[in-house]
C-alpha cells in the first residue's frame, strides 16, 4: 500500500510535465519552458546544462603500484590505484573529474573486507592531511612533531599506525581541491555546496563501489574539520530518497568517524541562551592550552581533571552569567567573581576578561605568552612563533599551520612521485580557497533552517540501529574546540551506547605529537565493533 501511495504520488506531481500543447512549434520559433512538476516529489534532478552534445572525454587517468609495510609488527603487502573517477549529471553527462588514491590489502578476493572512505575539509582541502598524517600506509616525518621547522628536508616513512591492516582506504579529493576538476557540462554550482558536494561525493562511493564489486563490504566514512560536516550529511546522500538528492542508492554506513569536529549550524543560535553556551564552551580549549604551557596553577590535576572542572564551570556559573551580563542583568560583584574565575584558569589578566567576559581565540592566541613575544597557534596552540613581524595571515601565519604545511606537501609530493608514479600536468591543490569559499552554498535541501549538522547524524543513527561513530577531538584545538563538539552531539541526541567520544592531548590535527597511535587504535575499534 504504501509503495502504490508513492508511487500515485510521483505521478500526480510529475503530471504537469506531461500537459504540452499536442501540436508543433513553427521552425524557429522559441520554445517554451519545460512545465516543472510540484508536489513533495518535485526536487531538481540536476542542474540545467548546455544543450549540445558533450566533448569526448579522455580516459580517466590510473596510476598503479605495489608495496610492503609493517603495521603492529606484521607485514601488509597492498595496491596503490591512483586516479580519476568522472561523475555525471542525471542525464548522463560528464561534469566532474574526481581524483583518488585506493589502497587495497594484497591476497585473496574478499568482498566482505571493510572500506572506509577518507577525506579532510575546508571546505577547499584535499585529503593529504589524514593521507600522510596518520591513516595512509606512508606518514610524513619532521624532525619535530611539535614546533617542527618548515624547511627542507623532509621525509616519508612507512606508516606503524596505519589501519590498511583492519580496512582498505579510499583517499577523496572533493572536486575543486587535489587534481579534482570540473569538465564537460559541469559548473562550479554543481559541486561547492553542502548538499552538492555529499551528492557528488556519495556518487563517487557508489561508483567506487561497482567498480571494486565491494557492495557487500562494510563500510565507514572518515572526516576533518569540514570533513566532519560532509561525513554527518553523507549518510543521508547515500541512502537517498524523493526528499534528498531525488534517487535511492540504498548505502548504508557501519561506521563514522569525526576530527576537528564541527557540527553547529552556519550562523544559528539555536535553542534560547545556545549563543552565550556556545561561547562558554569555547573556555576549556584556552584554560587547556594554559595548562599546557603553564600559565596557570596546576595544583597537581592532570589534564583531564583540569578540563572537566573548567568544563562544569562553563557549562553551569559561566553560561549562565553571560546570559544574564547580555541582558544587563549581573551585578557588579558577580561580574568581578565570574572575571576572576576566568583569569585563574586561562593566565590573563582579570581586567582583560573584565571588559567583556569574553575572548575570542585569536585574540587568546595573542595574549596568552604576550610578556614572552611569542603567540601560540590557533590550529594547535602548543605551537608557537614571535608576536613580532606577523602578517596576520589566519592560516600561512598561523604557528601552528604555518610549520607543518611544507613538511605534509613536501612529503605527499614525493609519495606521489616516487611510490604511486603519479604524473600529472596540473598542480595538487592542497587547500584551495580563491573562487571556490566565497561560492560556497550552505543553504540546505529540506532540512529546517538552523538545524544543526549533528541532527543529520541522528536520523541516519535512527535508520540504521547498529551504525556507530567516533567522535574525536584534540585538547589544544582554539579551530574547532572539542567542548562545544561534544555539546552539539548531545543535543541532537545520539545514541550513547553507539557514540564514542576521545579526547587526545595534541591540537585540530590530532595526530601530531605523540597521538597517533591512540588515535589508530580508537579507530581499529570502532572498525572492529561495527564489522561484526
């Protein structure tokens, strides 16, 4: 019954599009618009492209390798294919080239060996991050981890704490970052937008999927930064319906993993008092990187004991007293009481919280070690450089972003070159911001606006009763604080006996410093679990 209502449905709203004029246009004259359906059902398949026949398309480029490493002592010997995938519109048409790196564990065919599916943020970046940082079978190698130089040489070693021993891994490219490019009848609009871009990458999976005969695998999507935005919304992409994305591709996801997690809705404040929450929950990320670099009376608590103190201040007698400092309603004296608190556990100076009971990172960054001249990094604030002679480049000046972006290229570039045997003729696009930030669209396809990105997460958890996701976040992140990551997974209440939450001592990248083995391993579990 429910299918024939369905499908009565479709019929209805697709009934206008067939109600033409049954006699023929004079030559020449010009031709109406095609009528468009209404209804629930009645979503764009596609966007409108250039009549005409579409340019022949070369072969999409394969690059292919063989090697050996060593993951907790036992050897894995595995193929590299690297390459281009086209994706199409629903007419059929070519709009997209998306660059990719597969590696698949060597012996025989089993289709039931999980598949998890990478790729970093931006949005604009290309997955080298968690490529050569700590999922890939090869790691970049600086000679510091913290506070590495960002001057050759550089290096590559075999990965220890690669997964490819529980997994193969599919590293994805969005199409505007790496060698990922748009062709044929393809635009800019088709690709670089929240919904656009879970669609194009779903359509990649699937594609993937065929051509590897892995349908049956289990299978995880692992996301960074903006990455943890497109892993929320990919489950959604991949299962499909007449609502979203306009066809069912039926893929459903065993497991999802999070980093540098960042959930909230664009621009919303949400529930009454989320603004002046969302603002207290920035306090542990700064009272952490205090604890860190000594600027405030450890009294003997460990990190984590620190953190959650400062966490249940933040939550309770801070939130609460921002909420009532906006409506001019806190006293004096509290106002002094609350600053004061606010110094002890961040190392500023009470007057500098007095002004306003808020801080933002950047300017924490700048404070925190002003009577030493050096600023700590917003990426990862244990990193540090002079305050003198910045040029206040958010990210190329950034201490943290700024010495360990040439060792992560650098590394890639010889990986790709001397282990896949990649040769292209276009430059890697490590993250890409001109043309394609500014163009991005973040209005979403029915999904009421201010809906947290977490919400999507929930509803696919609700589809699917056994998938389950790791949500990780690193201490002295000033990006996207693991506080308010936390926060927005609460809220949109997922469920907790499938929710792993892990909080690592190292910055947005949280595989830096001494990390990536726990964090290997949080993820070999999950695997684990969610394969059963």
């Amino acid at each position: 019954m429910k299918t024939a209502l369905i499908l009565a449905a479709v019929a209805m709203a697709a009934q206008p599009a067939f109600a033409q004029p049954a006699f023929a246009q004079a030559p020449g004259a010009p031709q109406p618009p095609p009528a468009q359906a209404a209804g629930p059902f009645a979503i764009p398949m596609s966007r409108p492209t250039p009549p005409g026949p579409s340019e022949p398309l070369p072969a999409p480029k394969r690059f292919t390798a063989k090697r050996t490493i060593a993951v907790k002592g036992q050897k894995v010997a595995y193929t590299s294919i690297a390459g281009e995938t086209y994706l199409y519109n629903r007419a059929g048409d070519p709009i997209g080239s998306l660059f990719s790196f597969t590696y698949l564990r060597d012996g025989p065919p089993d289709p039931t060996r999980p598949v998890m599916f990478v790729f970093n943020g931006g949005p604009g970046s290309s997955s080298l991050w968690l490529h050569m940082g700590v999922v890939g079978p090869r790691r970049v190698v600086l000679d510091r981890e913290v506070n590495p130089s960002n001057t050759p040489p550089f290096g590559v070693a075999d990965n220890p704490y690669s997964v490819l021993d529980v997994a193969d891994l599919v590293f994805i490219d969005p199409v505007g970052t790496g060698w990922s490019r748009v062709v044929g009848k393809g635009t800019t609009a088709d690709f670089w937008g929240v919904d656009e871009d879970a669609d194009t990458v779903a359509q990649f999976i699937e594609l993937w999927l065929t051509e590897h005969g892995r349908w049956g695998s289990p299978k995880f999507v692992m996301g960074e930064s903006y990455g943890s935005i497109r892993a929320a919304v990919l489950p959604r992409a991949l299962m499909g319906g007449p609502l979203y994305v306009g066809l069912m591709r039926g893929i459903t996801l065993n497991g999802v993993v999070l980093l540098g997690t960042t959930l909230g809705a664009r621009g919303a404040s949400g529930e009454a008092g989320g603004t002046e929450m969302r603002q207290a929950l920035q306090l542990p990320a700064l009272a952490d990187t205090a604890w860190y670099h000594q600027r405030i009376d450890r009294q003997g608590r460990s990190l984590e004991a620190f953190h959650q103190e400062v966490l249940a201040f933040a939550q309770g007698d801070y939130a609460e007293a921002l909420k009532r400092d906006r409506a001019g309603q806190l006293p004096p004296a509290e106002r002094d009481a609350v600053a004061t608190r606010l110094a002890g556990y961040t190392g500023l100076p009470t007057e500098i919280w007095a002004k306003s009971l808020r801080l933002s990172d950047a300017e924490f960054s700048r404070r925190l070690l002003a009577d030493q001249g050096l600023q700590v990094g917003v990426y990862d604030s244990r990193y540090t450089l002079p305050l003198a002679g910045s040029g206040n480049d958010p990210v190329g000046d950034d201490p943290a972003m700024g010495r360990y972006v040439p060792g992560f290229v650098a590394a890639f570039h010889q990986m790709a070159a001397d282990d896949l045997k990649i040769r292209m003729e276009r430059p890697y696009g490590a993250i890409v911001w001109k043309d394609l930030l500014p163009a991005w669209n973040w209005n979403r396809t029915g999904v009421p606006p201010g809906q947290s990105f977490a919400t999507d997460l929930t509803v696919a958890m609700r589809r699917n009763q056994t998938m389950r996701v790791l949500v990780a976040s690193g201490y002295y992140d000033l990006a996207t604080h693991t506080a308010p990551a936390e926060y927005e997974v609460q809220q949109a209440g997922l469920p907790a006996d499938r929710i792993m939450l892990r909080r690592y001592a190292s910055g947005h990248m949280l595989y830096l410093g001494d990390t990536a083995e726990a964090f290997a391993e949080d993820v070999r579990t999950l695997i684990r679990a969610a394969s059963r």
